[in-house]
C-alpha cells in the first residue's frame, strides 16, 4: 500500500533579481514527500538547499527574489497562489520550519516558553494560560530537564543543543504534518547533534510528520533520511533511497561527495576533493552545470542540458552518462 503523498513541488523556480541581473538560485526541481517520510536534500554551500527550503513557505525576500515559477502543491492546494493570509495561517501550523541557528530566530528578549505560548494563541485558538501549559509541555517532551523554570528563561541563558530544542518545540507545538529542518544540528557539538537527530526522529515517528531535512553533511542523511536529493548549481541532479544512493550513486558530482567522505577502516594523509569550482548563479552554462568539474565530461555535456531521467536501480539521474544519446555519441568516436 503506497503512502499518501502530502507535499508535491513541481518545477519550482526562484530568481533574485539583482543589479549583476537575475540569478537563478532555485531552476526547476521537482520532488515529492510522502506522509511520515523523510527526506533529505543535500549540496555544498550555495546550491540552492536553503533558498528551496524557504520558497516552500513563501518566506524568500521581496524584492530582490521572487518565485519566478512552478508549484508547490500542499494537500491539494497550490501554496505559490495563496493569499498571504492564508500563507500566514498555514505558516508554523500545518508546515512548520526549524531554522538554522536558533539565536537569530529567537527573540533574544522575551523568555523561551512565551515564545512557544505565542504561536499556540495564534493558531489553535487557546487562551494565555492554556498556551503557557501547552508550552511547558512541549518543552518537556522535547527533553529540556525542569521545563517550567527553563520556559521562563530568556535564549541567551541556555545552552545552544537546548536553544535548539526549543526551536524544535517551537515547530511542534501545533502538530504540523511537515517539518522542515533547515540544517538543525550545524551549531552542535556531534553527541548533541546526535540527540537532536534522534529526537527529531522520536517525534516524527509519534506524530507522523513528513520531514524536510535540509543538511549538506552525509553522515546525517545515511542515519535520519529515507529518501535524498542531492542538488548542484539549483538543480536536483540525483534522487534516489538512500540505500540505493550509497550503493550505487550514479551521478559523478554524488559520486565525488560520498568519496571524499573520511574513511575509518582506512589510512587516508588527504581527502579527496572535487577539482574547479561552482559556476555562478548569474551566468551558468547552457550544458550540464557540472560539466567543468566533471572528469567524464564530452561537447554533448558543455552544450546540451540534460534532463532528470529515470535509471534501471529507480533513481533518477540529471547526466548524460545514462542516456540513448551518450551511446550514440560513443559509437560515433
């Protein structure tokens, strides 16, 4: 029996147009989660990761970005299209976000449980002292020891695993059907981000979330996802199950990732590493974006775009490599 797909995105595309002139930061991804699913999307620092995440509730700065295209379909509703008061209404309801790094989305002001209280009132009707409970109560389950006095406490009194567990109660709180976690354990020493990692799993699995985990780290993807994008340059070019991802990885740039992964059963003086560099958002190449990196790279790949096509192991692929073309190109050489 196939799961109940909850969140569709389909050829998303968000632009910031700037005085340089448009960059595409986010050119048409397409992927689905299903309920009680995880998946991750992974990619270095500026592929796009982070800006997908945002677009997906509608939280991109205007000017200078926009959504310049595609779908992002919620339950059957094209949430690209809806008002911004019922954006509002959804926001931190039924899509909830856990942000980067909790200090800057916490108010460093207002104490940690009037926080979470304030997004109770606002979207399930409760009054101050019903919201001050719920509160205290999601602290505890998210494993804050003495909630009721830690709920008083302003961020900068609390540690930065506790900071972040209060951003998880924060996304909780009303019960979302998706999480998405937006690099959640970046900050953390590895035993708390391994706590987090399994908490969040905990509640998921309690709460049959769909999750988002938005992280550029593999280790991570391999112990908490079921399914991963791997995006490059605003482009998903691999997406497959994670077992089959780390079995068999078909594209060179998810292949160059998991190899320069440290290896413990090996002595290794240097890590590998992925010669050239990526191209920029302003100006990308009409062929395959990750052609000048690329060590099996052709003319086809330099002029021609490949699309997402489906492989034999179930995988889709964004390369060449495994395309009808690529054969006729061989057999013309």
């Amino acid at each position: 029996m196939s799961k109940e797909v909850i969140l569709e995105v389909k050829n998303l595309q968000t632009h910031f147009i700037t005085k340089r002139g448009t960059s595409k930061a986010v050119d048409g991804i397409d992927f689905i989660l299903h309920k009680g699913e995880t998946l991750g999307i992974v990619g270095e620092s500026g592929c796009g990761k982070s800006i997908t995440s945002l677009s997906l509730l509608r939280l991109i700065p205007s000017p200078p970005g926009k959504i310049a295209g595609g779908e992002v379909l919620f339950k059957g509703r094209n949430l690209v299209e809806l008002p911004e008061s019922e954006m509002r209404k959804l926001r931190g309801n039924e899509i909830s976000m856990i942000f980067q790094e909790p200090m800057t989305s916490l108010n460093p002001v207002l104490p940690v449980g009037e926080q979470i209280a304030e997004a109770i009132r606002l979207h399930q009707n409760l009054n101050k002292k019903e919201a001050a409970k719920k509160a205290v109560e999601m602290l505890r389950l998210v494993g804050i020891p003495s909630p009721e006095k830690r709920a008083k406490q302003e961020p900068f009194q609390l540690s930065g695993g506790m900071r972040q567990r209060v951003m998880i109660a924060m996304a909780l709180s009303c019960n979302p059907e998706v999480l998405i976690a937006d690099e959640p354990t970046t900050a953390l020493d590895v035993t708390i981000q391994a706590q987090i990692l399994r908490l969040m799993k905990e509640l998921q699995e309690r709460l049959g979330m769909g999750v988002i985990l938005i992280t550029h780290d593999l280790g991570v993807v391999a112990e908490t996802c079921d399914k991963v994008a791997v995006m490059y340059a605003g482009n998903i070019v691999e997406h497959a199950t994670t077992e089959t991802l780390y079995e068999t990885p078909l594209h060179p740039y998810t292949q160059g990732l998991l190899a320069s992964l440290p290896k413990i059963d090996e002595d290794q003086e240097e890590l590998y590493t992925i010669e050239g560099n990526v191209p920029s958002a302003f100006n990308m190449p009409p062929g395959c974006r990750f052609a000048s990196r690329c060590p099996l790279a052709t003319n086809l790949c330099r002029e021609q775009k490949p699309e997402l096509i489906e492989h034999e192991s179930g995988s889709k692929v964004r390369c060449w490599v495994y395309s009808n073309k690529w054969r006729e190109q061989e057999v013309v050489m």
